[in-house]
C-alpha cells in the first residue's frame, strides 16, 4: 500500500468573494482512495469502483476567516502493471483542488491548484517496522484505553498457536481496511469493509463454458470480498505469537480471531469427456456421499439426481475409484458411467460430493 500526504492552506477573510454558509472542497483524484482533513478534523473519505479510478471527491466544509490547513492523504493498493501505457498511468491526486462557495445560484470557485502544497511519502509505522518485535518502538505500545474504529490506527496483540496442524485462517470481520503482519511475517492487505455488489450474482446454475464475464458465476453478493486470511503454519511459534494491525479506516480488532480450516466435505464437477480431480488435502477419502453423472442438479451439500442419469451406478464406480485415497481422478464418459439417456441440448456432467 502506498500513502502520500499533501499538505496545503488557503487564507479567506468574511469579504472574499467566495465567502458563504455554503462551502466545499472538491478534489480530482486518481488514486484509489482518498482521506480528506481540514483544520485537523477529518472530513470525508472516497474511494474508487473497481476499473474506474477517476473520481471527484466533494464534500461541504466549514472554513474558518484567516489561514485553513487542507491536508489530503492518497492510498493506491498496487499500481496497473498491464495494458497499453501502463507506465504513465497516473494514481493519486492529480488535480485540480478547489473550493467551491455557492450564493443562490451563483457558483463560485477558487482553484488552489498554484498555492504551496508539500507532501510526505509513506508512514513512519512502516519505515520503523514497528510491526516487528526487533523495532526500537516495539516497547512503546500503550495497552490502556484500547480505540474502537478510529482511522490510522496501529493495534498488536499476542496469541498461542493453533492445535494441531490443519490450516489457520485469520477472520478479519469487524475490521475496516489495513494491513496485518504475524509475527513481523506480512499476510497482506485486507478490507472486509469492502463488499461485493448487490446485483450481479444469478439463481442459474454456475457454467462457465462460453465467453466469460466478470460477473459470470458470481456468489456471496452483498457479502465483504474477502473476509478469511490464510496464515502459513511456518509464520506461527509454538509458543507465543504476535498479531500486528494497521487499521485505516477504523474497525473494533476485539472482533479478530483465528481459526483452523478442516476440509470435512469436498465437491467435484466434470462435463462430459473431461477428468474430475477429488482431493482431501494430505487427508483420505472417507466415503462418497454422492456422485451421479447425467442432469444433475443442486448444489455442494443438495446434489440431486436430475430428468436423466447413467444406467450404471455411478455411486459405487466412484466409491472404488476413491475411498481411502488422499486424491483420485475419474473420467466423466459413457465408456466409464454407461449411457445417460438425456434430452438434446442437455449437458452431462459428473458430480460427487465426498466425506473426507
């Protein structure tokens, strides 16, 4: 993540021409997000839609008669590295930076753009790495009066490892957007806060045959985007851990937990002539709950046979092939399931749900 921090003023007095009860600020930015400061006093933050980073950040202010420090911080969560002129791609502030006075219906601006503006890269957290227990600031964390959901927060707290050795997932629900590092290891960015469009996921069956689209099989509308974050095993001690947060935009971290992942059951699909793969992860096997190759309709944990299936039985064929197995591969053909009798225009697939 890459932060700059601008830094600029504007004198106004009662009798300029753009004074009034109704003020604001507008800023053209290109950068993915945008956290806007008046006189100390956070005002408003704004942040791209995905493939559209150009935006017009506007929001009323009050301003008061003499000297107003206008501070802007710009988040980009990585940079285009594809595409024609990728490289001269612009993502931050671009320009121009405006106040906006309006009288009835009379508008009227004054483009700060020419004013002295300075600015900051960076956070004094990260180039410290005060995410890291050999930081000369690792001593310095206040542990009374824990904040909730304030922005530009750094929070840590220790945790025991895990039992046992299935994998472990950070559930980072609760919180805005940051970044978390376990034990001085990065796990990346997060922003659950960030929530998937509403209208773009379909009741049609997932097929994603044909041309593709971003919202062909899409699920989980309305939920955030990514709400669980892997930790590797190999980031985690025995013993004592510590769990480092940058928080942006503000969250409660109490809500923060970690958790195992036990893969109990797994689902498989196949079109006809091609082959299934089923595995358990580096555990067997235990049992085939379902598997049927034809119309088959439903989804992982309510399959159902559909108009039409295989005349043999597909259960046992699968249950062969699989059981006791860490993985296995099963072709999805006549020659393997016999003839499934389906209308034209029907395709035939082969599903199993397996009990690992």
């Amino acid at each position: 993540m890459d932060l700059k921090l601008v830094f600029g003023s504007v004198n106004l007095d009662k009798d300029d021409p753009i004074w009034t009860d109704d003020m604001s600020i507008r800023v053209n930015g290109t950068g993915h997000i945008l956290h806007a400061y008046v006189n100390s006093d956070y005002l408003d933050s704004q942040w791209a839609t995905y493939g559209v980073t150009n935006y017009v950040f506007e929001k009323k202010v009050k301003l008061n008669p003499g000297t107003n420090q206008i501070t802007l911080l710009s988040a980009t969560i990585g940079f285009q590295n594809y595409g024609p002129m990728f490289d001269i791609v612009q993502a931050g502030i671009s320009g121009p930076v405006e106040i906006i006075g309006r009288k009835g219906d009379e508008t009227i601006i004054k483009d700060l753009s020419l004013h002295k503006w300075s600015y900051k890269a960076g956070l004094h957290g990260l180039d410290n790495k005060i995410y890291s227990s050999d930081s000369k600031f690792a001593s310095q964390w206040n542990t009374e009066n824990l904040p909730i959901n304030r922005m530009l927060t750094w929070y840590k707290t220790t945790f025991k490892a895990p039992l046992g050795e299935d994998p472990v997932a950070l559930d980072m629900q609760g919180l805005g957007k940051g970044m978390a590092w376990v034990n001085g290891n990065s796990i990346g960015r997060y922003w659950p806060s960030y929530m998937a469009e509403d209208d773009v996921c379909s009741t049609d069956a997932c097929d994603y045959r044909g041309s593709y689209y971003s919202t062909k099989c899409a699920t989980n509308c309305g939920q955030p985007t990514q709400r669980w974050y892997h930790v590797p095993r190999s980031f985690i001690n025995d013993g004592d851990n510590e769990l480092v947060l940058f928080e942006e935009f503000g969250g409660n971290p109490t809500l923060v937990n970690f958790q195992t992942v036990t893969v109990g059951t797994a689902c498989g699909s196949a079109y006809e002539n091609k082959d299934m793969e089923l595995s358990c992860q580096g555990r067997p096997i235990s049992a085939i709950k379902f598997a049927s190759f034809g119309d088959v309709q439903g989804t992982c944990g309510s399959y159902v046979k559909g108009s039409c299936t295989s005349q043999t039985d597909a259960l046992s064929i699968v249950q062969n092939a699989c059981v006791g197995k860490e993985s296995c591969t099963v072709s999805a053909s006549e020659s393997t399931f016999g003839t499934a009798d389906c209308a034209d225009g029907i395709a035939k697939r082969l599903i199993v749900e397996a009990v690992c």
